[in-house]
C-alpha cells in the first residue's frame, strides 16, 4: 500500500461512525434472547417517596445543559440524562459506545441542579438514570435542541425542527384496553453509538424486558424537519400474547370538531392528534377516522393487507383552532409508521378511553399480527417512524381537513327524529383541479344498521374546498357508523373518510 493510500485509509476512518466494530444489533439480540429464557426479573424500584415526589418538586431536579455528554467534542448530537423520580419508577443502564469500547455511565447527582437543598440532599448518590434526551442544532451551529426523548417504560417521544412535543411512541404494548389488564414492559437498558462529529444520524440499541417477552431494538435517528427514526426490532415471547401492539402511537384528544367542547373549556379544540391515517397497501385505500373522546372505552380493529402505513396525525394545524398560547397544540407533531416490509395480515386497532382533561393520554393506536405471537419463536417488525407536521405524508387524493357532527331534528341539521348531520369538507389532490361547477358526488354507506337519509356534494368557496353533507339515524340504540369518499366522473378522488359515533355520547341530548 502506498503512503497516499495509507493516508487515505485513516482519513476513512475517521469519517466513519466511532466503534463500529464494539458493539453490533446483534449483541443486543442474544442478551434479548438470554433475557427471555429466563424467568422475568422486575427492575429495582427508586425509594418511594421519590415516587411520591410530585410533578413540581420533581421539577426543581433540573440537568445542566453545560455537562452534556460529547458537548466538549463539538458533535452535532448531545446527550442529557433524566433523573429517576415521579412516575420513573426504575433506573436504567446506559452505556456509550466509543472508540475506546463500551463503559456505562454512573450516576452523578453534581449533573443536576436541584433549586431546594433539602431535595439535594436526599437524593441518592446511586439513584441512576430514567432515561435520556438527545440534542441537535436545528436552529443553527452552537443550538442544541431537544428533539427525542427516552424515558418510562418503553415511551419515547421526538419532534420534527417545527414541532413541540405531544404524541409518544413505545415499543411495544401489551394486552392494551383487554380487560385482563395491560402490562407494560421497559427499556431497561441502552447502548449510545457516538457519532462522528459532523454525522447527520446516530443509533441507539435498546434492550425491552417484561413478564410476557423480551426484545432488541436498533433505532437509527435522523433529526430534521420531519425527523425518521429507523428501527429494527426483534421480539422473544416468554408466553403466549393475547394482544400483541407493534408500533404503538399513544396521544390525547379532550375535545375538537367533530365533538362537544369539554365541559367549562373556552378553547374551541384540546388534542395532540385529531385523526387515525392508514394506507391499505392491497386496495390502494387510504383511510381517514377522526378521533373522539368517548364516555367508554371504544376499541376498533381495522383490518389491513400489505400495510403501507399509519398514523396518529394533527392536520389541524392553525392557531385559531385552539386560540391556546400556552400549550401550542397547533405544533404538536404528526406520527407516521411505515413497515420496512410485509408485515403479513393483521389489523390496525384504534383505542379511545374517556378523560376528564388534557393531561392523560387516551388514545392508542397500533398494528397488531393476525396469528398470536408465541414462546420459544423469535420474531423481527422493521419499520420507519416519522415525527413531522401532518404533510409528512400526504395522500394522493383529496383528504378531509373538517368533520362536524350535531344534531339532525334542529334548525340547520334537518327535521330527521334521532337523526345525525355530519359535515365533512375536504380538499387536495385532484379536488382542487376541478371547477367549481363540477359534478362531484359521494359514495356513503351506513354502517351497522346506520340509515343514510340524504347525502348531497356542493363546493365550499370560502374554504377552496368541496363540502360533503349527510343526514344519518343509527338503528335504535346504536352507534352512528358512516364511510364516504368523493367521486368524479365515476372514480374516487378522495381518501375514505370514516366515522363512529356511540350511541351515549355528547352530541345529542336524547343519546343514551
């Protein structure tokens, strides 16, 4: 090799990611596979009255952005670690992956700044770490802002350059909205892979355990405005799973819309997410189901072939949708799940729980498999996550930006007894090349005994959109079920729009 040659072999080398031979996806596999071999072990608890420590008191427990991990490299990603405390139940191991191999790194409480020395005192020396966030400088060189976040169980959260946080992801769910219960598995440890210093991605591998199964994850993040994270994730059952989740999208929805306003609320809507986006890859469908905030819990099991995709999205994106300054939810990113091949036959399941106010998280969505997973079997989900403003993906076809639901027997929504008027407009895609003369007509079907009454097309000019109307009844104590879609010339030239609406919900005053 000449001496040129052996110049430009080191200069590779330092271009390329740091330890890339230390630690592999692979090494996380076997621990996950070891792991579920055994009987499950719960992580060692904090100290209950760190439990106990409540939202604000754990407020004043604050990392030093100064003493970010690879701040004195320069890398473009920084790491800030999150203490144990309030719902943080458990510590978590967190490794980095270096040039020099792979260390953990120890609990420092001098990390920290805690504004009341009492609180300083007491936490422990060897409490550990929730979790982690990672830094990059979407506002320019010397910025470092928060865009992933890993703490609690398997939750995650990350945001585009445009975005404040809302919606979570997770690994995995359990069992969630059965009536057994749902369990919650966590990561319970992480291997940080450093990027070189101008690197634009980096990967994090995390190990899952829970009694029902253990797994691996490679989680290779690109920040951005719409921010990707590419995940590999290897599953190991340690028992039969009655309701497996992959990719689960957990959100809020108080009120919007399509629903009553929440009870003394000024705001005309409160949610993270307004609607359930998925892409049926064997009809070519795509379909749109606005959420609700239901008076019980209502689980949905819509089934796909060859899924290309679904999501939790936030398409109402204007200020004076929520006029609320504080919260901003107008900013609240849309998540996208995207398989990295053929996931086989399953169902996308949508569960709405009721909530009082904004601060739970009542709404889940994710895939699940149509064949149980099992024991001693391994099994591999990979896909992309995209955290963006909702045009992260957007239908080819026009798509619905409102749904209005009241009453059908009042003036301005019918003389029809028992009956419903939704209003959905929509637009996009081939909707907004036609005039507005032209003969746009819908395709609405009632579901589960639902009578669709009338139905009738009109364009919308204030809003350049088209304007579907439907006077529905549901059968006698049931729930309202509607889907339509827009047609032209005899094809479809909007997604399907979807809707269900219990029969005991805020809408009408004789809903039982």
């Amino acid at each position: 090799m000449t001496r040129r040659a052996i110049r430009w072999a080191g200069t590779l080398l330092l271009l390329l990611p740091f330890a890339v031979q230390a630690f592999s996806y692979q090494d996380v596999v076997d621990k996950a596979e070891k792991t579920a071999a055994a009987p499950y072990s719960k992580p060692d608890q904090i100290p209950d009255w760190l439990k106990d420590l409540g939202y604000e008191n754990y407020q004043k427990i604050r990392f030093d952005p100064a003493k970010s991990l690879w701040r004195e490299s320069r890398t473009r990603f920084q790491v800030m670690l999150v203490p144990a405390g309030l719902f943080y139940r458990h510590p978590v191991k967190i490794n980095l992956v270096e040039s020099s191999g792979v260390s953990t790194v120890a609990f420092d409480k001098g990390l920290f700044n805690v504004s009341d020395a009492d609180l300083q005192k007491r936490i422990p020396a060897d409490l550990g770490y929730a979790g982690f966030k990672l830094t990059f400088p979407f506002q320019g060189k010397g910025s470092a802002n928060q865009f992933l976040v890993f703490a609690g169980a398997s939750y995650f959260r990350a945001v585009g350059s445009g975005n404040g946080f809302g919606i979570s992801a997770r690994g995995i769910a359990v069992n969630t909205g059965l009536n057994s219960g749902e369990e919650f598995p966590s990561f319970t440890e992480f291997w940080l892979v450093r990027p070189s210093p101008e690197a634009d991605s980096m990967t994090v591998y995390a190990l899952l355990d829970g009694p029902s199964l253990s797994g691996a994850y490679q989680i290779v993040v690109h920040p951005g405005e719409v921010t990707r994270l590419d995940i590999k994730a290897t599953l190991f059952p340690r028992q039969k799973i009655e309701l497996t989740g992959v990719a689960p999208l957990t959100s809020m929805f108080l009120h919007g819309e399509n629903t009553q306003r929440s009870h003394g609320h000024w705001r005309p809507e409160v949610h993270d997410s307004d609607g359930l986006l998925i892409h049926n890859g064997a009809s070519g469908e795509w379909l749109w189901r606005p959420l609700l905030n239901p008076r019980a819990l209502q689980t949905d099991y819509l089934q796909v072939e060859r899924l290309q995709g679904f999501g939790l999205m936030q398409r109402d994106s204007d200020f004076a949708d929520y006029q609320d300054l504080g919260a901003r939810y107008e900013l609240r990113p849309s998540t996208w799940v995207e398989p990295g091949g053929d996931w086989g036959q399953g169902s996308v399941v949508l569960i709405q729980l009721p909530t009082p106010d904004e601060t739970n998280d009542n709404i889940v969505a994710f895939w699940t498999p149509q064949h149980k997973l099992k024991p001693g079997q391994a099994y591999q989900f990979d896909y992309a996550l995209k955290f963006g403003d909702a045009g992260l993906v957007t239908p080819p076809l026009g798509y619905t930006v409102n749904t209005f639901v009241g009453a059908g027997d009042i003036v301005g929504g019918g003389k029809a007894k028992n009956a419903y008027r939704v209003v959905v407009d929509l637009k996009g895609g081939p909707l907004d090349k036609l005039e507005a003369a032209a003969k746009v007509t819908a395709e609405v079907t009632g579901i589960d005994k639902t009578q669709v009454i009338e139905q009738f097309v009109e364009y919308n000019a204030p809003l350049k959109a088209w304007r579907l109307s439907i006077l529905a009844r549901p059968a006698g104590g049931s729930a309202l079920g509607l889907r339509a879609f827009l047609k032209h010339d005899g094809e479809a030239v909007s997604e399907t729009w979807t809707y269900h609406l219990p029969a005991d919900n805020d809408i009408r005053d004789d809903a039982t």
